[in-house]
C-alpha cells in the first residue's frame, strides 16, 4: 500500500518515452472550444500566488458557456485546506470547488483536466503501478479527461520523488513554466479570444 517500500521494478525507473508540450495560446485556444474543464490546483499555485488569475480564468469560462469547476485534492498543498482558502481569497464560489471524491467520477466526461502545480495528487502511477512508493494513494485522475493539460515549472518529480506516466500520456500536454506567468498569459489569452 502507499507509503510501504515498493518492490520490483517501478514506473520511476521506466523510460516513458516523450512528451508533449504546448503554450499559452495553444491552451487559451483548447480551453475555448471546451465545454467542461475541471482545474486541479497543487502547490504550486500556492507558491507562484496564481490564485487570482486562476480563479479569473475559471470565471471567464464559466461566464462563456463552458463549465468550469475546481477538484481539491484532501492533502493538496503542504497543509490540509491550504487549496480551499487560497481559492476562497481569490473570490472563487464555493460551489464550484469540489473534493476529489465528488468530481474523479465526472473526470470520464470532461473536455480538458487543467492541472496547475499538482503532481502526486494527480499521479497515475498510484492506480496503476503496484511497485510505485505511491501505489495505492487516492489521486484525482486526470489522464481519464479527453485532454488533460499540466502547467508546472518542470518536468521533474514531486514531492514523493515518483515520476509521473501522466506527463507522457497521449492525451497530456505540458505547459512548462512559473504558474503565475502561465496563469497571466492564460487570462489575457483568453480575453482576446
């Protein structure tokens, strides 16, 4: 289970093989022709402070027909809670905010799973990789999205030290660099589309 000491090989040690990137105007553009997006904050949020033009960007989409919700992973951040308040500054409705066991089953039907800063709370690894130091821990599942995009500074591994098989699926793209910038890029973007 999590937390025990992985035996064989695990998905750290496999080659992956590539991944794919995309930029600012690439996503604006995904996310426009969406019609359900569900934003994973992680940490990383919290670090780069992008909470206010995160919660911009959701508002921009909800406010153009396409529905957009939040999916709070229970131990996101580096303190249980840390998610929920920094979204509730940045003036995000509480009902669109919803805890990973309300929204992973809606994950299936929705267009783009946009990950901000999170990495083992969205780690596949966990589900599908029994030798994993994370296997069997609870994650939001993105890689079930049509497409699921990560934002984060690099492509390393989190905090766990597990790498994760989501940055290498067919269906995710990276968009590497600070959160803040990113999210700033986003929201401007998108205001011109």
């Amino acid at each position: 289970g999590y937390g025990s000491v992985a035996k064989g090989p695990s998905a750290m040690s496999m080659d992956h093989g590539e991944h794919t990137e995309i930029d600012v105007d690439e996503t604006a553009k995904l996310l426009k022709e969406a019609t359900s997006v569900i934003i994973v904050p992680g940490y990383g949020l919290a670090v780069a402070k992008a909470q206010y033009a995160v919660a911009e960007i959701a508002k921009m989409l909800n406010d153009s027909g396409i529905k957009t919700r939040f999916a709070i992973h229970p131990v996101a951040g580096r303190m249980p809670g840390q998610l929920n308040v920094l979204l509730a500054e940045a003036g995000v409705p509480y009902d669109i905010v919803f805890e990973m066991d309300e929204i992973n089953d809606e994950l299936p039907s929705t267009d783009i799973a946009l990950v901000i800063g999170a990495n083992d709370t969205v780690n596949s690894a966990a589900v599908e990789d029994p030798n994993s130091i994370i296997a069997g821990m609870p994650v939001i599942q993105v890689w079930k999205a049509k497409q699921s995009i990560v934002m984060k500074r690099t492509m390393g591994s989190g905090y766990a030290g597990a790498q994760n098989p989501v940055f290498f699926k067919h269906n995710n793209a990276m968009l590497l660099g600070d959160a803040k910038k990113m999210c700033d890029g986003l929201r401007s973007k998108l205001s011109e589309l």
